[in-house]
C-alpha cells in the first residue's frame, strides 16, 4: 500500500490530533454542581467501575472512537492505494477488438447461458481499468491517464491520452462491433506513436549527461482486450520496455461454423448456368451436420445438408516460441475441418445470392456447459452474400497486321460473333464508321488513330472501350512520347489492379521500350498501371467517353510473350474494360476495407444503400471512382446514381444501380477459440485472468467510509450514555 | 438533592405552623408503645402507683405505710391489713432530634423545612397535652463571639410543657440554621448521656452520614428511648435531575466526585439509594425502631395525621 499524499495527510494530522485531545480535555472540565451527599453517587460509580470490564477502556471509549474516526479520515486524506499493475502517472493504452469474432455471445465466463458478446465483456473489463485508474493527487501529483484505440482491420484512436475517466466511459460504451477481420499491427504503431519518447540530452559542457524520460514511468503499458484471434500478431514488433497485457476473452473452447468462401460463376460456354461454390468451416471438435440454404433475390431456391467432421488437433512438436530463450514444448493447433457445398442454379440475369447457415435447434443441455454445448456463438459469418452479373458474350474487333498469338487468343474467349480483324489500312475508316459502337472492346495492335490537333496529326484514343499495345496516345489521355529508349525491367506495378493481379511483371524485361511522361494537368484521369526506367509501362486511361488499358512497348519486343503472364493480362484486361472498367471481384467487398467503384464520369445524385437501409450521399472523384469506407457490416450495399449506366449495371432508364455484397468469408475469424496466449514476433503475451485486479484500488473512499461508521457508532454510544 | 442558593426560611412560627392545621391537631395525642416512668404528674399512665382514681392492685401493708390506703373492706372480711395500690398517671418526655447539617437543606421544596413544620407540629401537640418536649438540632449555624456563623455540634431546647411553652418552642426552630457538617454519633452520644427519664424520641434527618447512622441510632435505642426515624429526602435525590458531565461537591464535606450522568449509572444510583433506605429500614426493625421515609414534597399535616398516627406516634 502507498500514500499520494502522506504530506497533507501528516500536517492535517499533527493539526487535528492535538486539537481533538485539546477538545477532550476541555470536554472533560465539569460543571460544579453542590449536592446534599455524594455518599451515594461514590457508592453507585464504585460499583459501575466493580461490574463493568475494560474500565480504562471505557473511561475513553469516546476518545477512542473519534481518534479512531479522526485516523480514517486522515489515512483517507492521505489517498492510499493497493498497487497493483500500475505505478503512479501511468500511461495506459487501452486497446479493444471490436472486430466481427468480438461479436461472439460466449463473453460471460461464468454464466455461459448470459449469452454476453466477448465486446461486452472486453468493454467491462475496459471498465474496470478505467475505474481503476488513479485520479490526480490532491497536492498535482499526476493521475493515470489513458488512450483508446478500438480497432477490427482499422484501427481508430478514439482519444488520444485523458485523464477524463467519464470521457473514457461515455467513449467505451460507445464502441460497437463491426463486421470486419482483425489486424492488430496498425493499432499498434498507433499506440506506439502516441507515446512519449526517452529524450537523452548529452550536455557535454555541463560536465553531465542527463536522461529525460519523458514518459512518467517505464514503458507503455498497452493493453489489449481481444479474444486473441488477431492474424497479423506474428508481424508486430514489441520493444522490450513495452509492456503488452493481452486481456483475453470469449472461451478457448468455443466453436464456429461459417462460412469462409463463396463463389458464383457462369460457364463458360453457356453463361446461364451458374455454379455457386460455398465452403464452410468448423472449428468444432464434435462432428456437426448444417443445411447451407441458398436464395436468390430473398427466393429461397436450395437447401443442402452439409455434414462437417470434427477438428482435429494437430500436435507441432519441437515448435519454437518467437522468445528464442524459452523453447515452447509440443504446440497444440487445431486444424478446422472446411467441406464445401456446390449449386447449380440456371439464370441468364442478374442476381443477388444469398447463402446462409441454418443450424439445427438444439436445447442447452443441463448442468455445466462446456463451449461445445453451446449454440454456434456468432452470426456474422452465417451469412454470405454474392452478386452474380447478368450472363453475357462479348463481340471483340482487333485492328492488327496479324498477331497469330493475339487473334488465337481472342477467338478463344467464347465471344459473341466472330473477331473482327481490321487491317491498319482500313483502321481509320472502321475507327469513324457506325460499326465501332457494335463492339464491346477494340483491340489495337501497334496503332492507333490519328487526328489533326492544330494543324498536327496527334495520336488519340477511339471512342468507346480499347485495348492498346505498343502505341502511345497524346495527351491529354496519354502520355508524352519522348521517343525510343532502351531495355528496361518493370520497376514497380500495381499489384492490386484486375488485370495486373494474375499477371506478374517480375521476370518483364523489355528489349525496346519507349521513352514517355505522364503530363503534369493530365490528373486522375489517366493511371499509371507499372512503371519502367524511362516511363510508363503500362497505363489506364478514361475520360466519358474513352477508356484503355495502354502498353506503352511492343510486348513482341519483349519476353513477355513467353511468360504466362501475358495472357491472363490480356484475359483480365479484355473482361474488365468490357465490364467497363469493373474488377472481376469488384463486386465483393470485405468488411473493413473500402469500397471503391468506379462509376461513367457523368454520374450524378450518387447515394449509397447499406445493409440497414441506411442512406448516403457519395461524391465521385476525378478520376470516376467514388469511395465508401471503411464498411463495417456484411451485407449487401446498393450504389445509385444518375447518368449513363455501366456496361453490366442494372438501370430502370433514369436511376442505375450496382450492387455489392461485402462477406466476412474469413477462415481465421470463424475460428473463434479464444487464444491463451497472444505471439508477437518478440514475446509471446499470456493472457490475464478474468478477475486479475487490474492496478491501483483507491482506499480512501472505504476509509471515508469507515470513518463515518465510527462515528455512528460513537454517536450511539455517546446517545447510549446519556439517554435518561 | 442540589444545595439551593436562597432557600426559603420561615421567619414567624405561624409560617411553620398555620391555624387550621393547628385544629387539627389538638384532637392528637402523643402516645408510646411502652409505658414509661414520668417524671411529673401528667395525662398518662406511668409504671408508677400513684394517686389517681384507677384502681390498680393490693399489696400486704407493711409498717409505715400511709394508713389512709388501707383497704378496710378486706381488713373486715379476712381481718388481715392490706393496701389499696392506685394506678399513677404521669407526664410523657417527647424528644425530638432535627438534623440541622448542610445536606438537610437541600432540595425543593426543602428537607429542614418539612422537618421544621413537623417538629413544631409534633412539639405543639406534646405541649398542649402537657407532656415534657424537648428539641435537639444536630449540627446548625449558630453566631459566634465575632458575630460571623460557626458550626456547632448540636443545640437544643428542653423540658418545655404546657402550651404557654410553644413560643419558646417556635423561638428555637426559627432561630435554628441549618450548616455545617453533622456529627450523627457524637450528637446521638451527648443525647443519650444528657437524657432524663425515659420518653418517645422522634430523629429526623436524612440519614446520610459518612460515619454511619449505626452507632447513633443504637445509642439512643440503648438508653431506653421509645425511638422513632423519620428519613426526610429530597424529590430530586429519590429522581436525580441533573445530566451531563459534573463535578458533585459535598455541601458538608466539600468532598468532590468526578462523573458523567449516563443512564445506567443513574439506574445504578437509584438502585444504591434504595439499598441504602431498605439497610436503614431492617435496621431500625432489628431495633424496635419506627422508620418511616417520607419525601420532603410531602405536606406537613399529610405526615402527621396519615403517617405517622398509622405508625402509632400519635392518635
């Protein structure tokens, strides 16, 4: 136990001790009173003082109990405390999982029917914390302060270092779980850019090198109230002055069914058929039978039961902790048990999927409930929603010399008519003819058309949708040719882009390139894809009416030819010009994320339907794409808009809407077994338990308490003694 | 039980002794429960034969007896000579000792008081049936030669008889301040030695002596008194009203006691109080002594006519 303020409590003492024994003295000068005997009042206290025991005692149990009143309020004074945790000025970074895992309703540990969210439990404990946080000195000695950081995917600094207690109150309650993944590592360098930093000052003149330590004490106290099913732990680089306490909850013996995978595709040779994949995993050690129900546009259209074996238990031994010092023996891993489940479904049209986990209703058994009594504790991944784009063929027209690679490739993509194979003779004239619009996509090899811009013949994109290789346009959708250049290697790409995803520029060594620079006023609308020594390699270009993808070297000229890169490229880059600038997964969103579309540059009035119904406002870019994020529930989010549609978007003449479903689908979320022990890449951190005392208890408001009882008490008795 | 700064005093005998209650009385008569010797011709029967009309035995005459008492009837019958004794009808000494010490001049109404209107009261009716009287104050202030008040031991006026006498009477108890501490053995003792005759002996006090009531009592139950005891307390000292923390002086002994007046130590004095007046009470009945406790809010005439003629003092 220590004292914040034993000086106060000291001279309040040396001022309030004498002065109450002053007081009893002058209590104790009597009135005189002359009576005709005292014969009998001897006789009657003799025999008082004969009967009662602890005379002394009693002679001053009044004394005794106010100095005994007057102690607790000056040990109240003197604000002690039961160290726990903490030391005096702490910094606490409190950390809290609000992702979709954190939704599980095995949070109470003792009561398991209670059905508390593991968020729930983590804020009380937040609580807990906070309650137990010590308050400013009364003589400024500095109190606890705290940081809130609430993190899924993202993570949030709900405020940065207070002292405010009802503040970091009103801002736990707040929180509120998400749909989202977990990932630690961002919450982390948040937390750790937010605390102070060891200054050392080397004051060489002044003959003394001082250290200041501009965190009160010791390191960063982070504490992270988490369920422990954090993928990215293994990244995060704890100093050895940070302290991680990881407050765990939810049951390590908690299981999960969920989905962690679903997929809708169309055939390929007859795109009506659609064929909708879903995988499920559990993470329970029983065997466990679900029916997986599938609805198309809220029509429930196919049940099937799927039957999951049990997890097993995979012994790793000789497993080496991240702390090379203290080797972990033989690791327990459970391995979850995924068995998937296929529909066959026949839709020409759009459609939005929906598939769900139906367990089967079975009552809590009685007595003790271990997890796997339990019903499946979280909801979140129950259900996954796909967006299936209407089936269609697309009709491709090429302006090429003879690419045998490039016309094989094409004719090979099951299109709606022949591919169109124009000679760059007759380019031109098909590039201005009425023809051009019948086509979902142009592919131009080595050309490109030329228009006069004063008074010179420039190079410029056609209209509607192309695939350009080897040629580059002017701007302002273009680039600048600075003229030949010569072998370059890809420097960095965007590995993220639909078309470059599948497509590794790694082993890319152009032979003969072009030299080129994108024009400074050029903006968003034109997106350099990869990048070389002398320029762009590969760009993106829209404006309202025109978009490409534009190579800006002759893939013949380099050995990109031979890799088997170059098809997918050209694969992904012909679907997602012709779904008008749409990644093929772009209809899928992961909670967490943003999600970005990319809309016709005339879009107006754009607005955004969540899951709930809820409402909002967007605004598009210059580049054509609009933004919402980061999304926090799974579901299915309905973008509106005014304008043109989209090549695959459905319209009803003046509105046109998108749809895009946004899934949980994460294998390490459903896993919900509450970890014991959370592995960063420098320490391994066990959990606390649940009723750890969390730091600091204040005393003082139980002496307080304890005064005033004594004081009843030597009121009472005082009343007692008086009383006729 | 508190000593009162200006206690009432009675400064006319009229005061101590109004004109109704005075009627009242004169229907009374001391009486004794033992037939005592007189010591002068009076109203009451006496041990002794003597001249009244009330025939009381025969006896043989012997030579030199008055021949005038010789009862001829019996001389004629049996011709032998034999005396006519009368019964003889004498005076009755009524002694009264009043406690005039400081501690009887506490309380509201007054002990001395009370034990001044009985005293006057008891002495009238000795007086008016022609019985000795005598008065004894224990204790009492009395003038010294410098004019300031001493204590003295005891005072007392003595022999009076007859109802001319009840001035000199009412002189004394008028006279008498009460003061100064009393002490019961060393009076009771000068009482008994100076006594003449026997009578009926009434005490009064409150009974409160540090030495002891005992051998005072047993002095005066000793030298053949007929002794009746009448404890006189204070309302205040039957139910203390004091409270809070006091320093009780002794008004006669100056003696101080420490204490805090808390409820059980107020049981604890009552309880001691009655203990100490249920010890005094057995031992008067050892001793064939009449004790009656009376408090000092009691009226005068209530005492006379109710309790002390139910104790046999007076009819």
């Amino acid at each position: 136990m220590t004292f914040l303020t034993p000086l106060l409590a000291g001279i309040a003492a040396a001022v309030a001790v004498p002065t109450l024994l002053i007081l009893y003295f002058l209590k104790l000068r009597r009135r005189d009173v002359e009576v005709s005997t005292t014969l009998l009042w001897k006789q009657a206290i003799q025999d008082m003082q004969a009967n009662a025991p602890f005379q002394r005692l009693r002679r001053n149990i009044l004394l005794l109990l106010q100095l005994l009143a007057l102690a607790g309020a000056l040990l109240a004074l003197a604000q002690p405390e039961i160290r726990g945790e903490l030391t005096p000025g702490q910094e606490l970074v409190l950390i809290i999982d609000r992702s979709a895992s954190m939704q599980s309703t095995d949070g109470s540990p003792d009561d398991p029917r209670a059905r508390q969210t593991r968020l729930d439990r983590a804020k009380a404990q937040a609580l807990e914390m906070v309650d137990a946080m010590k308050e400013p000195g009364l003589l400024g000695s500095a109190g606890d302060r705290a940081m809130l950081i609430a993190f899924d995917t993202s993570a949030d600094i709900l405020t940065t270092f207070t002292a405010s207690k009802a503040e970091l109150r009103r801002l736990i309650n707040d929180i509120s779980a998400t749909d989202s993944p977990s990932s630690f590592a961002e919450a982390f360098k948040l937390a750790k850019a937010h605390l102070r930093r060891r200054i050392h000052i080397d004051d060489r003149e002044g003959g003394k090198a001082v250290t200041f330590d501009e965190q009160t004490e010791g390191g960063a106290l982070v504490h992270l109230f988490s369920d422990g099913r954090i993928p990215d732990l293994s990244t995060i680089r704890a100093q050895r002055e940070d302290q991680v306490v990881y407050h765990r909850v939810g049951r390590s013996d908690a299981w999960n069914l969920g989905i962690v995978s679903v997929r809708a595709e169309r055939d390929f040779n007859t795109p009506s058929s659609v064929s909708v994949f879903v995988a499920v995993q559990s993470t329970s050690r029983r065997a466990r039978t679900v029916d997986v129900q599938l609805s198309l546009d809220g029509r429930v259209v196919a049940v099937r039961p799927v039957e999951l074996p049990a997890a097993q238990t995979v012994t790793a031994a000789g497993a080496t902790g991240p702390d090379a010092a203290a080797p972990t023996d033989a690791v327990q891993t459970l391995v979850p048990s995924v068995r998937g489940a296929v529909f066959e479904l026949s839709r020409a049209e759009g459609a939005s999927i929906t598939v769900q986990l139906r367990h089967p209703d079975v009552g809590l058994p009685e007595g003790t409930l271990t997890g796997e009594d339990l019903p499946d504790p979280l909801g979140v991944d129950d259900v996954a929603y796909v967006i299936l784009p209407p089936a269609r063929r697309l009709s491709i027209a090429m302006v090429s010399e003879g690419n045998f690679f490039l016309t094989r490739l094409l004719r090979s993509m099951n299109l709606a008519r022949p591919l169109q194979v124009v000679p760059p003779s007759q380019a031109q004239a098909f590039i201005e003819s009425k023809d051009l619009a019948t086509y979902d996509l142009v592919v131009l090899d080595r050309w490109l058309p030329t228009r006069t811009v004063d008074g010179t013949p420039t190079l410029t994109l056609p209209p509607g949708r192309s695939l350009v290789l080897g040629a580059i346009p002017a701007p302002p959708l273009g680039l600048t040719d600075q003229g030949e250049a010569g072998a370059t290697v890809a420097l960095n790409w965007r590995r993220d882009h639909p078309t470059l995803r599948a497509a590794s520029l790694e082993n890319l060594i152009v032979n003969k390139g072009r030299k080129s620079v994108l024009p400074d006023n050029v903006g968003g609308a034109t997106v350099v894809l990869a990048e070389g020594q002398d320029g762009p390699l590969i760009i993106e270009a829209a404006d309202i009416t025109r978009s490409a993808i534009i190579t800006t070297f002759d893939p013949v000229q380099s050995n990109w030819v031979f890799q088997s890169g170059y098809p997918l490229f050209l694969v992904k880059a012909v679907e997602y010009l012709s779904r008008g600038g749409i990644g093929e997964d772009a209809l899928t969103v992961r909670p967490g994320s943003t999600l970005t579309q990319r809309l016709p540059q005339d879009a107006r009035e754009i607005s955004m339907t969540l899951p709930d119904s809820a409402r909002v406002p967007l605004v598009q870019s210059d580049a054509g794409d609009v933004n919402f994020g980061p999304v926090a529930d799974v579901g299915i989010y309905t973008l509106a808009w005014q304008g043109t549609p989209g090549p695959q978007d459905a319209t009803d003449g003046t509105t046109n809407r998108r749809t895009v479903a946004a899934n949980l689908a994460d294998p390490a979320e459903s896993d919900l077994a509450s970890a014991d022990s959370i592995a960063l890449a420098s320490k391994v951190v066990q959990a606390q338990g649940d009723a750890q005392p969390l730091g600091a208890r204040r005393l003082w408001p139980w002496l307080v308490l304890v005064a005033l009882a004594v004081l009843m008490i030597e009121w009472w008795v005082y009343n007692r003694r008086v009383a006729f | 039980m508190i000593k009162l700064t200006t206690p009432t005093r009675p400064t006319r005998l009229d005061e101590l002794l109004d004109a109704r209650f005075v009627a009242r009385l004169s229907a009374l008569d001391l009486t004794s429960r033992k037939v005592l010797a007189g010591k002068m011709k009076g109203e009451r029967r006496s041990k002794r034969r003597g001249e009244s009309v009330e025939f009381a035995d025969h006896r043989q005459y012997v030579v030199g007896d008055d021949l005038r008492h010789i009862d001829w009837n019996i001389f004629g019958r049996l011709d032998r000579l034999f005396l006519k004794l009368f019964l003889e009808e004498e005076d009755l000494a009524l002694h009264i000792v009043i406690d005039a010490s400081a501690s009887s001049d506490c309380g509201e109404p007054s002990k001395f008081l009370l034990m001044q209107r009985l005293c006057v009261a008891l002495g009238y009716i000795g007086l008016v049936n022609l019985h000795r009287v005598s008065v004894t104050a224990i204790a009492g202030l009395a003038l010294g030669p410098d004019g300031q008040p001493t204590p003295q031991l005891m005072s007392s006026v003595r022999d009076l008889r007859g109802g001319r006498r009840l001035a000199d009477l009412g002189r004394f108890m008028l006279q008498l301040t009460p003061g100064g501490p009393a002490s019961f053995t060393e009076a009771c003792k000068r009482i008994a030695i100076a006594r003449r005759g026997k009578g009926v002996m009434l005490v009064m006090s409150d009974f409160f002596h540090k030495e002891g009531y005992e051998t005072g009592l047993r002095l005066l139950v000793g030298r053949g008194f007929d002794v009746y005891a009448l404890q006189v307390l204070s309302p205040q000292e039957l139910e203390p009203d004091i409270a809070g923390d006091l320093r009780l002086k002794d008004c006669e002994d100056a003696d101080l006691t420490d204490l805090t007046i808390t409820a059980p130590l107020l049981k604890k004095y009552k309880q001691t109080l009655a203990a100490y007046c249920s010890r005094l009470r057995d031992f008067c009945a050892a001793r064939e002594i009449i004790m009656q406790t009376i408090p000092s809010s009691v009226q005068p005439d209530v005492v006379v006519l109710d309790y002390l003629r139910r104790k046999g003092l007076v009819q």
